[in-house]
C-alpha cells in the first residue's frame, strides 16, 4: 500500500544530549510539570491495584480483543473486535475503567485534577495517573484479566449506526499489536477477520465523513525521538492508513457518547466554533496568493482534500487552513449552577469541525475529562443518577482542561524547538533548501515567517525582504540557541527555480546531502503544520519518546493576512500541468443522477457529478495536489518517490434516509449470516452519501431522532485525544 523510503537519521552531536537535557528540565520548570506524585497518592494507587474489580461486572472475555498501538506503549487505553452480523457490523470497544481504582474525593482524585492530562516529552513523559495504574493493573496489556467499560456499537452494510449500548464488564485482550504490524498484515493479507472488518468499517466511515463534508487536514506530522543511547532525531511523517481506520472507531464512540449526554440533557462535551467569516475570506485571499483554485461555491470542506503537502503551494495554504477553526473547548450542563438552578445544554454544542456533538471518552488514562464523561454516559444508559461526585466535579472541568492544555502544547512545542536547536548548533551559516509556509508581518519591508526544511526536519523562523509565500528557498541558519530555544534563518541565495524543482544558487562545497526520512508518530499526538517533504512512515515511535508540534493545529490563532504575490514571470521552456478530468462516482451499480445538469465552461471549475457508469476496477487517483482546478503553471515540489495520500472522493449527498423502525439496544447475536466484505478502494465512494442521527435505546426509552449530517468526525488516528 505504501511505498517505504529508505531513511538516514540525524543524530545529535555526542555532547549535544546534556544541553538538551538541561533545557528540558529547565523548561519542565517554566510551565510548571510536575516532576512526581507525591508519596500518598503512590500508595493509594498501590493500595488500588490489590482491589477485586469483577463484582458487579459481566464476563467479556469470551471476546478476542486486540489493542494497536505504539511500538513500546505501555498504557493501553482501547482495545477493539470487529465482526460482522448480517449485513451490517458489530464494533466491540474495550475503554480503560479508572473508575475501579480511583476513590472520588482521595489523594489520587485530587492529584490528577491537576494534571489532567499526559503530557510527552522527547526524554520522559508527564502521566496522568501513577505507572502502576497507567502502566499496569489499569492498562489493557495482553493476557491481563482487566476492567473495562464496553461500548457495543451496531452498524448497517454502510457503516450507519443502529443501536449502542455500554456496560461495565471484565476482558482480556489476546494481543498488543502496533500500527505497522497490523498495516503489514492487512496488506500481505494475513490479517484476522476482526482486523479486516476494522479496516472496512474505517474506510467506510471515512467515506461518510466525507460525503457530508467534515472537515478534515491529513498533513504530516513533525516528531522527536529519543533513541536507546540518549541521542534524538527529528523527522516528518505521515499516517499510516491503519492508525485513520482505528481512529475511526474512537471518534464513532465519542459521537454515541455525546449524542447520549445531549439527549438526557447531562454531560460535557467537546465543542469548536463555527469559523468566522473573515477567516475563510482571508484564507481566499490567501488561495489566490498562491494560485489556487477555489471557486466561491465549493466549500472548504471540499477543497482541503484536493490538496497534497508535498506541494510548497499547498503546504503553505494547509498552514493557513488550520487556523481556521479555533477555539475549541469544553462545556458541562446538566448540574447545579451557582445559584442552584440546572444549567441547561447550550443552544449549540456541536463541533465545528465534526459537524455533529461530540465527547472525549476513549483516553481515560491519559485525559481526564473521559473519566467524567464515562460515568454519566454509565449512569444515563444504566437509568440511574449521575453520581453526585461527577456533578460537582463537572463546573470546573473546562477551566481545568483548558489549563491544562495550554501547559501541554507550550510544553511540546518548546520541546521541538530545543531539539531543532541543537541539531543545528554547529551548522551556523550554512545554507539550507526549505519552503515559506507563513509570513506574521505581511506588509513590512523586513518580515517573519517560517520555513519548514526537507533536511534536517526543521520548522523554524525566517527574516528577510518579501518572504515569498509558498515557494522553495535558500536560507542561511543565522541562529541556533538550545538554551533560549530558538533557531533562526535569514533568506539566502534566491528562489528555487520552479521548472528545474532545484535552486538556482549551486550547491556549496561540503554541503551535507538531503535524504528521505522514514519518520515515525505515536498514539495520542498532534499533526505539525504541513510539511511538503514527509513520507509515509513504516510505524509509530514508542510513546515516551515521540513529541509532535503542536503549534497551528485547530485552537491555534490565525495568522495575518498574506500578500496577493505578483505572477512569476514565464520560465524558458515551462512545463504544463494537464488539468485534472473529472472522474465519475463509482458504486455497486449505475444510478440516475437527479434533475438535469448545465453544460460546465470550459475553464476549470469544480469537479462536476458525472452520470453514473459501471464501476470501473480501479480508479485512477488523481494527481497530487491538483486542487480543484490548476492552471497551466510550472510545478514546484520535491519528489521524494512516496505515492499521494488516498482520500476518498465527496459524492452528491441525497436527501436525509429517515428509520422505519427503532433500532436494537443490543448488538444481533453472533453466527449471523456473513455477506461478502463491501470493497472501498482509495478514491472510492460506496453506494451511501448520508447518514442518519441514531437513538440509543437504553432503560430510559430515549426517543429515536433523525436528523441530517450528524455523524461527521474529527480527528486524526493517533491524535483523537487531543482535539
């Protein structure tokens, strides 16, 4: 599925790691981490460990769940069985319960109040909970009988949801598999049913996502690693298709909790804003800057996954776009206000960026707020009270996440910032090829901005005249200063050469040769600003070793408005760039296309629905990058010799399907009839443009409510904690 590129890792110099270390501990210090737990809430979690867990609780461990992960992670918050029933799918998700081993209102409580959630360092990382419990009795290691909280989630033949439930019950994961075992296997095609159903259901969710237009950037990912001799490198990566797959299952199960919580009118939620309407006229602006096509009818939501980041244009506008979702955070409802009175749900609580509510509940041990959230969720579908200790604790939940979030990512960032730092300490002077990603002072003389690099895997500050947004450069490393982490470049030498794809400056003698990276990324992490040189990746870092830059992802500030660029003057022998041809829709079988549809112009304009035809074998995928329409201009990019990233195509979206009948609280029994696995293949949309709101049918009768476009997701595999 994936091409590997060969990969020679930076190291630092011998003596570097002790100035890291030292700035590492001197920045822990700054954000205020705390570096231990203190000596009761050791023993309470000791104390903890020796409890019987399984009164109370149902025998799941008839059920062969897997966990995929890191290579090396250690606290396994979800492990997952897939099987199919009927026509349609049956998910079993296996959630780490903390509520066996943490006493409301103990030492241990108090203390991950604090926290409230892991944070990751290059050398070390900051639990949530003590190792015994993230680490040992609480995580879902392999032939470990443990507690769980287990959300059964029933799916149609196109992934549509038709019934939840959840209950607390005792499993045994048979399994700890990592991202690229199962990639290996899926591809070799020695994968387990479970794994092959798991790999069906994500691609089929994607395709949903998709077809109602959420909102969704696949960039790479910048990483540190800490290697076993204490040396670090920094590269770019990109998931693999498995890690978007699984992700699916935990952003599926964040949006059946929610939709719970809304229902019953308690919880707290994940919410995002709308995006302003400025931004998204900056972020055309800035399109136009760069040369891309987007006309004023087709949504953001349809333009982003037309775009390749290998591509510096496109890299620069993905750099912008993150920024156009900001704000994200957490609201309770549900409990006693200050003056006594039930604070009712917000008008609105849906994310932004999903399209529909959504709630954290699959890292418990890593994220607070999951904890909470579990426990109403346990107590709606159960028709019990929530328990008064969570309300209590749910007023100050956002305020403490929000806290506690900001600490994490100036953590991380900073971290990278020091790694890059002393990679390039005895590089002064040198010159380096990089793209201008972002430009902060458009209209100065002398500006800012940032340069992301191909080799070494830097992103870092740029000065100098008209920083060219969106095109190859030659900068020169003016600073590199691990204990102020900072690095700096001024702009050098001239502009990359856009026909030739290389700088028109020759190569300096003793320059260091560039290479193709095979970085790495581990679970719970966030996705860097985009980078036009990652390649595909053959596998997750270890979870303590692995930070990612955190910096523009969707609660970041946006960036001000770039310059319109004048056009380049024509090259030489330019070469053209065909436009993209429309391509039709494929499904099972041909269907009318409703209404009459106009003749299209012929300048480039959004891709047209065609009229349906048979399905086509395969379908050629697009050409990276092209956007919706790209004009006949010289290319710019590096090729690195790593295939485009598959993205499903959006299809026309028909009216709401409403249901005929109410759905089933628990899953079919297993041994139903089996039905030929539905193919998705990359760039191909199954027969299925809509999604129906579901019900969960639980003791309390809630009611079944069909509603359009609520079933969007968000995330990225191993990053759905985060957002």
């Amino acid at each position: 599925m994936f091409a590997l590129v060969p990969t020679r890792q930076m190291r630092l110099a011998p003596a570097a790691p002790d100035d890291v270390s030292a700035a590492l501990a001197a920045l822990r210090a700054e954000v205020g981490l705390p570096a231990m737990f203190p000596q009761d809430v050791l023993e309470e979690a000791r104390t903890a460990v020796g409890k019987d867990f399984s009164a109370g609780r149902k025998d799941r461990r008839d059920i062969e769940f897997v966990t995929i992960d890191p290579p090396g992670s250690k606290d396994l918050d979800q492990a997952v069985h897939v099987e199919q029933s009927g026509e349609g799918y049956v998910v079993h998700y296996a959630i780490a319960d903390l509520g066996a081993f943490v006493t409301p209102g103990g030492a241990l409580d108090a203390e991950v109040r604090k926290r409230g959630m892991t944070v990751y360092g290059p050398d070390a990382r900051t639990p949530l909970h003590p190792k015994v419990l993230s680490e040992g009795a609480a995580s879902l290691l392999p032939e470990e009988n443990r507690p769980a909280v287990l959300w059964t989630v029933t799916l149609d033949a196109r992934a549509i949801i038709t019934g939840a439930s959840l209950e607390r019950v005792v499993v045994r994961s048979r399994e700890r598999l990592t991202y690229a075992e199962v990639q290996s296997s899926l591809d070799a095609g020695t994968a387990s049913e479970s794994l092959q159903l798991l790999a069906d259901v994500g691609r089929l969710r994607q395709s949903l996502e998709a077809a109602r237009g959420g909102v969704s950037l696949e960039v790479p990912e910048q990483e540190v690693e800490c290697r076993e001799d204490g040396t670090f490198t920094l590269s770019f990566r990109r998931n693999l298709p498995v890690e978007e797959w699984n992700a699916q299952i935990s952003l599926l199960t964040g949006i059946v909790a929610a939709h719970l919580m809304r229902q019953a009118g308690v919880g707290i939620l994940r919410t995002l804003p709308e995006a302003d309407p400025r931004d998204l006229a900056r972020l055309h602006r800035t399109a136009r800057a760069l040369r891309i096509e987007w006309p004023d009818d087709v949504p953001y939501s349809r333009l982003v996954p037309t775009l390749e980041s290998r591509i510096p244009e496109h890299a620069a506008f993905l750099n912008e776009a993150v920024t156009l979702f900001r704000g994200a955070g957490y609201v309770a409802f549900g409990m006693p206000g200050p003056d006594g009175a039930v604070v009712p749900p917000p008008e609105n609580t849906r994310h932004a960026a999903i399209a529909a509510d959504y709630a954290h509940v699959t890292a418990p041990l890593r994220r607070l707020v999951d904890r909470y959230a579990t426990e109403v969720c346990l107590a709606i579908h159960a028709g019990t009270p929530v328990p008064a200790w969570v309300l209590e604790a749910m007023p100050a939940l956002p305020a403490v996440m929000a806290e506690t979030g900001r600490r994490a990512s100036s953590f991380e960032r900073e971290c990278v910032d020091i790694v890059e730092a002393s990679l390039l300490a005895d590089r002064l002077g040198e010159e380096f090829d990089g793209v201008v990603v972002d430009i902060d002072d458009p209209d100065k003389e002398v500006q800012r901005g940032q340069v992301v690099l191909r080799d070494p895997a830097v992103r870092a500050r740029v000065v100098g005249p008209r920083l060219p947004l969106g095109d190859e450069v030659r900068v020169t490393l003016a600073e590199a200063d691990v204990a102020e982490r900072r690095v700096t470049f001024t702009l050098g030498g001239r502009p990359v050469d856009p026909v030739a794809g290389r700088s028109a400056v020759p190569e300096r003698a003793g320059r260091r040769p560039s290479a193709a990276r095979r970085p790495s990324s581990g679970t719970g992490r966030r996705s860097a600003a985009p980078a036009p040189f990652a390649t595909p990746g053959d596998g997750p870092v270890p979870a303590h070793g692995t930070v990612v830059r955190p910096e523009r992802e969707l609660e970041a500030a946006g960036s001000p408005e770039p310059p319109p660029r004048p056009e380049p003057s024509p090259s030489p022998q330019p070469r053209p760039t065909p436009r993209p041809q429309p391509r039709p829709t494929p499904g099972p079988q041909p269907r009318p296309t409703p209404g009459p549809r106009p003749t299209p112009p012929p300048q480039p304009q959004p891709r047209p629905q065609p009229q349906p035809q048979p399905q086509p074998e395969s379908v050629p995928e697009p050409r990276a990058g092209a956007g919706l329409a790209t004009p006949d201009l010289p290319r710019r990019r590096y090729d690195l010799g790593y295939p485009p990233m598959s993205r499903p195509v959006r299809p026309q979206v028909r009216d709401e399907m409403p249901l005929s009948e109410p759905w089933p609280r628990h899953a079919p029994t297993a041994g139903a009839p089996s039905r030929p696995v539905p193919e998705v293949q990359a760039g191909v949309h199954p027969d299925v443009v809509q999604e129906a709101d579901y019900s969960i049918v639980s003791s309390l009768e809630l009611p079944v409510v069909v509603a359009a476009d609520l079933l969007a997701v968000e995330g990225r595999a191993s990053h759905e904690y985060r957002y």
